[in-house]
C-alpha cells in the first residue's frame, strides 16, 4: 500500500493509472462500516484509494473537532489489510489556502435536519468533498447510508456541477446491539450506550407500525418521539428521498431520519423504506 499526502502527488500518480478507480472517503477512526465500503470499493474496482482527513470546515468551533477520535496507526493498518491501493493521508494546510474558494449548501437542503442546528457544517463536507474528487478522479466513490442527508447533498453536488463521477451508496452497518457504528460512539459511556440503543429501538418501533399498515407520518413521528424520550431529540422526520415533508410513509421512497443528543454525543441513523 503507497500512502501520500500531498494532493499533487497523488493526482499526478492516479493520471498514470488505465484502471477504473474506487474510492473511500474517511475521517478516520475506521471501523466495521468504513470496511464495508472499502470490500465494495475492492469488488467493483481495479484500483482503491482511501482517504483519511478529519475535515476542519465541516466543526463550527464549539464542536468537537480537537477531540474527534484519531487511530493513525491502526487506520493504517486496516486499509493494508482491506487491499487499499493507496491511503490518502494529508493535513489541512495541504488541503486549504489562505484565501479559498468555498462551495455553499443549497439553500433548503443544505439547512434542514442537521443542517438547522449546524448551519456551516454541509459547506464544509460539500467543499471537500469536491476537492478530494477533484484529486482522485475516481470512477466510483463510496459513501454510507447513515449519513443520509451528506449522502444527498454529494449526490445532488455531483449531478448539478456535471461531476464524471459515480457515488454509490452503502446500507449502514450496525452492532451486534442494533447501534448504528459510527466513530462516536467511543464517547459513550456504558451506560450512554445503553440510552442510546433507543435511537434503532425507535427505527424498530417505525417499521413495525408500517408493517401493521400505519402509514400516517406523523403518528409514526409521535410515537417514536414518546420512545425516544427522555432523550434529548434533535429530530425525526419522515421524508420522500428527496428530502422533502410527505404525510404518508410510500415504500421504495422514503427515509425515517433521527438524531440524538446522549450525552455530550450528536448521533445520526435512518431507515430506508
């Protein structure tokens, strides 16, 4: 595995390449989901590039960016193992200037669900995210479908700036509990963890009533904000794949999206339907 840091060097080398390119990118912290997309970047691809940059742009400042979970080595390590062609691995001063040009959310998308409480944070991932494309040139890049609304918003940047680029998408991966895996959940203590099995607890309890035919949105949304509490909610919404309001669940187009406060602990997960 060649690991690079800075972004010349590496668009340079992929240029030399006559292969159909998948790529991965990361904040790092890798675990069991971040391999899956990987194994499908590997099964799908002649070439694999992963990258692993915890994105400064996308923390307001009282966010948590100083403390966000960092395992370079082990990291390392798990790319060599998964087959990664080339780890990606470089600092912020290789990846913004001084004075830099910056993509804007849109207006609605961009600031809805997460968005409402993190107003700065999708200029951010739309802004390096276009930048890490512009280096790897990949055929395919790998994104999960936890982070659903990130994963809409690059899909939507990719087509509407005309981007030679194919995302894929990747069903999320849970703990043997039902927790959604995401790096943050090495913030939580044993007893948050345990608070916080009530987020796909209340995806469990939506499914179930859809399965019963309940398919009026906001008697899903209420009691799976009863089952939630006494946590601290951010939101649940029940959206087409769009991402816009509809007040009856249609299967084959619609998202039940939540996210959470445990803790001190931002937790996202979903269900597509």
């Amino acid at each position: 595995m060649k690991i690079i840091s800075n972004p010349h060097e590496l668009n340079n080398y992929v240029k030399t390449l006559d292969k159909t390119i998948g790529f991965v990118p990361t904040m790092g912290a890798l675990h069991e989901g971040h391999i899956s997309l990987i194994k499908e970047a590997r099964k799908n691809n002649e070439f694999v590039v992963v990258s692993i940059f915890v994105n400064p742009t996308q923390f307001s400042k009282d966010e948590d960016l100083d403390k966000y979970p960092r395992k370079d080595e082990a990291d390392k390590k798990i790319c060599e193992l998964s087959g990664v062609d080339v780890l990606f691995f470089p600092n912020a001063e290789d990846i913004y200037g001084d004075d830099e040009v910056s993509l804007l959310a849109p207006n609605v998308r961009g600031y809805v669900l997460e968005g409402h409480t993190r107003p700065t944070h999708f200029n951010g991932v739309l802004t390096v995210v276009n930048k890490l494309l512009n280096i790897v040139k990949p055929t395919r890049a790998y994104f999960g479908k936890k982070d659903a609304q990130q994963l809409n918003l690059i899909t939507l940047m990719v087509k509407q700036l005309f981007m030679n680029v194919e995302i894929v998408p990747i069903d999320t991966k849970r703990d043997s509990d039902g927790l959604a895996l995401s790096s943050r959940n090495v913030y939580l203590s044993k007893e948050q963890r345990k608070e916080a099995l009530k987020i796909p607890g209340s995806l469990n309890l939506a499914s179930n009533l859809i399965a019963k035919k309940v398919l009026d949105t906001k008697e899903i949304q209420e009691k799976m904000l009863d089952y939630l509490s006494p946590l601290e909610v951010f939101y649940v919404e029940i959206l087409d794949r769009e991402f816009n309001k509809v007040e009856n669940v249609e299967i084959g187009n619609t998202i039940i999206l939540v996210e959470v406060k445990v803790g001190e602990t931002r937790l996202l997960d979903n269900i597509w339907l």
